[in-house]
C-alpha cells in the first residue's frame, strides 16, 4: 500500500538490543504507533499515560483498603514521588485511614522515605489534612493525637507546615500540647512548639507566658520559626513593660532581617505584632526600608505577608489622614487569597482596618455593626479575646507605647 511507512534495519536492531539504544526520531515513534493500532505517538501517550493514570489510582485504592503497609507498598509509593498529583494520592490515603478508623496503620503509613515533597506541594499536604482533623469530633481527634503525635515523620509534615491558628484551641493545640512531649529540648521542635502555645495564651488573653529566649535560635531554623520568636519577644517585654528589652529585641531583630535571605517569610509575625502593640514607628521603618522584599511572594501560601502589608499600610494612611490612598490600598486586598491557616487571623486585622475605613469615611452606623458582628463571630470561634470590641472601636485613638 502507498500510505505503509517503513523504519530503518538498525532501528530494528536497537529496539531488539542487538545494537546500543539512542532516542528516537518522531518518524520513528510515529511509525510504530501507528503499528501498534493508533494514529500517530501523541493519540499513544493519551492512551498510555491515561492507562497509567488509572494504574496508579487502583494501586493507591489497594492501599487504601490495606490493614497493614507492606514493604511493597511503600517501595512503590517511593518511586511515585516525582509523579504529578503525588501529595493528593497521600492525602487520600491519610483520609480513608482516619474515616475507617486504622489509626496504627496511619501511624504506620507515616515513613519519611515517601514523605519527600516541594515546598509547594508540601504545604498542600499538610492543608489538606488539617482541614481533615477539623472535620472530626473530639472524641476521634483525641484517639488520632494518641497514635499519631510520637510519629516525628507526621510531626515535621503536617504539624509544622500548616499552622491552624483558627484551631489554637481546638484539634491544633491538642496536637501541639502532646507533640511538644517528643521534641528534643534545644530542636527547632521545641522551639516551635513553645511559640504556638505561647502565641495562645497571648491572643487567648491568658496570663502564664513564658520568657522564649532569642539565643534558642539556630542559623538553620526555617525563616518563619525565626521571626515568630522575634515577634513573640516584642509582645513579651510589652507585656512586662520592659522597654529596654523591647527595644534591645528591636535592635537584634534588625540585625537578623539583614542577615535574612527570606524577609517575606521573617517578617510574616512581626507585623502582627507591631499592630497589636500599635509601633507604627517600628512599622513604618520597615516598609520604608524592605518594601520590595516583603512584597515579593514565591507561592500562594505567601499571600498572607502580602497581605498584612497592605493592612499596615492601610492603617498608616487612615492616621495620616489619607483616606482616599488608603481606600485604594486596602481594596486591593483578596479575601478570596488567604491561605486557610492564617485565614480567620489575618481575618480580625483585615476587619480592624476595615473598620477604622469605615469610621473615617463617616460610614452609617448598620455598616459598622456589619464589621462589628462579623469580628465578634470570628473572636467567639477562635477564643482570641485580644481582639476585643473596644481593640476594634479605639485602636487609632488609643496606643500601647509610648
């Protein structure tokens, strides 16, 4: 037939292994696809790569429906890590493990050699699976933090990388209270931990705070763990009325952020802080002076410095008495990007903001009840009574520094 297509004796030859294997040619790759039953190589990999896709799939249900992790199991989990939609495949995994109850296979299932991920993907995990703890009851979460916290591999993935702050005192705290039993004294763990619970009580309004002592931080601590511990000493020695050691913390935290190759990351609590202690001067220095820095977002989970900026900003304006500027800033702020562990939080700061907007724009009365209300709900769900009615009514007309 004049349409038949032919390939080469040696390409024969090296498909066979007679000869040494080399890439082959499109006209190649063509011409045995079409042998082979389909019209050309790109209708071939649809088919194959859809094929494989429901491969994968079946093997991920297998496991699934497992009572125990095979050797087997976890060698093929290994060699999926750089397939695409890897960390949906261990999310369902972990999610049909805690809905059938298998909480030893669960601990079982956590072995670092098959939790390797990006950055991107691993915060993906971890939201995931958060947002699966949220869903259960007391009584399963309780059952879950028994079996799962010793597990170092489930601490470092999912505990580490999604901070629920809507859950301080819920499922996220519980975990942290029993992780913090399992972390080495001077690790990035117990740093970590003592940070959240503190952070808690600070929000919460609680009064036992504990002093976090800045030379706890080692060079290779994650950028976030270093900031945090650098706002939580500011709102510490504020607490204190210790001036000194605020401004010493202030001093010291200006020598980190240079060092710092991750200023977004650093500084993602050090502006809540400043804007509970209202140091508008401490703000100001910083935009001024790392703008372009803070700004600079490599993934979603960066919104939410991003926005915390904006709202800093926003405030800085309305006190200034630039209203309309201010407007324009703060419209440009999407709820719709806030990543879902700092999303109730950022929340409060957002509606703060909102709020002082609304009062210099001589909004009605109904208006700022709406802000109002939506602020108390978040403050009742959260337990983070520092954010109180009065914090929101006179924050610009009030200051806690001097």
């Amino acid at each position: 037939m004049g349409n038949q297509k032919k390939i080469g004796f040696n390409t024969l030859r090296r498909f066979f292994g007679f000869l040494k294997s080399t890439t082959p040619n499109s006209n190649t790759l063509n011409t045995l696809s079409v042998f082979v039953g389909y019209k050309n190589y790109s209708a071939y990999q649809k088919e194959y790569l859809r094929d494989q896709d429901w491969f994968v799939w079946t093997q991920t249900i297998k496991i699934e429906l497992s009572d125990s992790i095979t050797k087997e199991d976890l060698e093929w989990l290994e060699r999926q890590q750089k397939t695409d939609d890897y960390h949906i495949k261990i999310a369902s995994i972990i999610k049909t493990f805690v809905y059938k109850k298998k909480h030893n296979v669960l601990n079982q299932f956590f072995d670092e050699r098959i939790f390797q991920f990006d950055e991107a993907n691993q915060l993906k995990l971890a939201a995931n699976i958060c947002l699966l703890f949220r869903s259960l009851d007391k009584k399963e979460i309780n059952q879950i933090i028994q079996k799962i916290t010793s597990n170092k591999t489930f601490r470092e993935n999912i505990l580490h990388w999604f901070v629920d702050y809507s859950y301080f005192n819920g499922y996220y705290g519980s975990f942290i209270k029993e992780a913090k039993k399992y972390a080495q004294v001077e690790s990035h763990e117990a740093l970590f931990y003592d940070l959240i619970l503190n952070y808690n009580h600070y929000l919460s309004y609680g009064t036992n705070l504990i002093p976090i002592e800045l030379n706890r931080i080692r060079p290779d601590f994650f950028s976030v763990l270093q900031g945090r511990c650098y706002a939580y000493n500011l709102l510490y020695y504020n607490k204190r009325n210790d001036e000194i050691k605020y401004e010493q913390t202030w001093k010291d935290l200006l020598k980190k952020i240079n060092q710092s190759g991750q200023v977004n990351l650093f500084t993602i609590e050090i502006f809540p802080a400043l804007l509970f202690l209202k140091d508008f001067e401490k703000t100001t220095f910083l935009i001024k002076n790392y703008y372009e820095e803070l700004l600079t977002i490599e993934n979603w989970s960066g919104y939410p410095s991003q926005a915390m900026i904006l709202l800093t900003q926003t405030l800085h304006l309305i006190r200034e008495n630039k209203i309309k500027e201010a407007k324009i800033g703060f419209d440009l702020i999407d709820l719709s990007k806030f990543s879902l562990s700092y999303s109730d939080y950022i929340k409060l700061f957002y509606l703060l903001a909102k709020y002082q907007l609304a009062i210099a724009l001589s909004l009605n009365e109904e208006k700022l009840n709406e802000i109002q209300t939506e602020y108390e709900s978040i403050v009742d769900q959260t337990g983070f009574k520092r954010f109180s009615v009065d914090f929101l009514k006179h924050y610009l007309i009030t200051s806690d520094l001097s």
